[in-house]
C-alpha cells in the first residue's frame, strides 16, 4: 500500500503545498535532523532515530512509514508498526512494543496500529502538520481493517504538579480542562481518546516515565 496527500494550508498571508507520503531511505538524514530538533534536552538523545531504526521502519512496515513535505522539504514524521493488542491487559513499556524503536516486534496479523514516533520540526508546528500526520494514519487504520490506533503519549507537564497531584489525576485535570499538558491536549484534539496511564513507560524526567495510553477507535468496525 502506498500513500500519498496533496494539501494546500495557510501558512500566515499564503497557502503552502503540503505532501504526506511514505518516507524512504532518501529522506533518512533530513529524519534524524528533524527529531533533534523537535526532541532537546533533556529528552535523551539515545531516542533519537537512528538509521538502523529507519531502515527496519521502510523495510517491516513501509505503510506505517509516513512524513510530510512543505514545499519539497520534509519537516515531519509519523511512525508505526502494527501489533496485537488486548484491552484487558494494556501494560507495557514503549521499548517492550516497539524494539527500541526498530520494530523488529511488527506483527502482519496485529490488530492494532500503535504509534512508535510523531514530531514535526519546530518551525513548521503553526500549519497542524501533527494532526494532519495522525489524520493519514487514522485512514490507514481504516484501509487495513485494524481495530484502533493505539499510542503512549508523554506527560511532559506533569513534573510541574508532581508533588500535588498522581498521575491518573493530572490526566484526569487534562481532559476536563482544568489543566494543559502539549502532548495530551495535542492527542485529545486529535480524537485520541484515553484509556488510561501506564508507569514507566519511557526515561522521561518530565513526565516522570509515566505515560497516558491513548487509542482512537476504527469507526467502521467498533458499534459500541
């Protein structure tokens, strides 16, 4: 299966041309430049892709291998293997489901997209590029008849409230409004819903390795 969009979104005074496509080897070092750029400090720079990673990532599952171009450059990535998901047992780390990142655990019978990686360059967040990426993998869910997307989102607000607050009750504060976090809000207005959180679930000082598990369900195959 191979994607590929045309967009036109304003960018200020004019409309931009915007490519979603699969990414390739060709695109790898633009990639890796991307992802230090959306991740500093202190995110660990051992997370960032390598281009091993990619390379398993175009060659297991080249359908969840998405990136977005502005005018011919390649500004953002969204990544994915598929896996077979119980609701009834949703604990895991990010490096138990995804390899570390090389996602040698795809499974071709799984029933779930799970989301390895999302970031958009800096410079580029004012188009919504993050929600267009997870737009195109909700319609990949769709042509390959998977149950959900699934994803552990960080919780990089949380260590502001820590003392005060448990995780569950922070995530809890972020989908009444009471409280903004960047990734959670981001994947509420995205339509990922919660299901709940999970402890270390990556090294992360601030979420404090605890992650919100966010899934958006395949409307065409879940009635309830």
């Amino acid at each position: 299966m191979t994607y590929i969009k045309k967009l036109y979104l304003s960018n200020q005074e004019r409309n931009v041309e915007v490519i979603i496509r699969n990414y390739n080897q060709e695109d790898f070092t633009q990639l890796i430049a991307i992802q230090k750029a959306s991740f500093p400090p202190p995110f660990p720079s051992e997370l960032w892709w390598n281009e091993k990673q990619l390379l398993n990532h175009v060659t297991l599952f080249p359908e969840g291998a998405l990136c977005v171009e502005v005018e011919g450059e390649v500004v953002g990535s969204m990544t994915s293997l598929l896996v077979q998901f119980d609701p009834t047992e949703p604990s895991h780390t990010w490096k138990e489901i995804t390899d570390d990142g090389y996602i040698t655990t795809h499974d071709p019978n799984g029933n779930t997209l799970y989301v390895v990686d999302i970031c958009v360059h800096p410079s580029f967040r004012k188009l919504d590029l993050g929600k267009w990426l997870m737009q195109s993998m909700y319609e990949v869910v769709v042509e390959l008849k998977l149950d959900r997307l699934l994803g552990g989102g960080r919780l990089p607000g949380y260590h502001k409230v820590a003392e005060r607050m448990s995780a569950d009750a922070y995530l809890k504060a972020v989908l009444q409004g009471d409280l903004k976090d960047p990734v959670t809000t981001f994947l509420l207005r995205c339509g990922r819903t919660p299901i709940g959180i999970i402890a270390n679930y990556l090294d992360d000082e601030e979420s404090l390795d605890y992650a919100a598990l966010m899934e958006w369900k395949n409307p065409f195959k879940n009635k309830k």
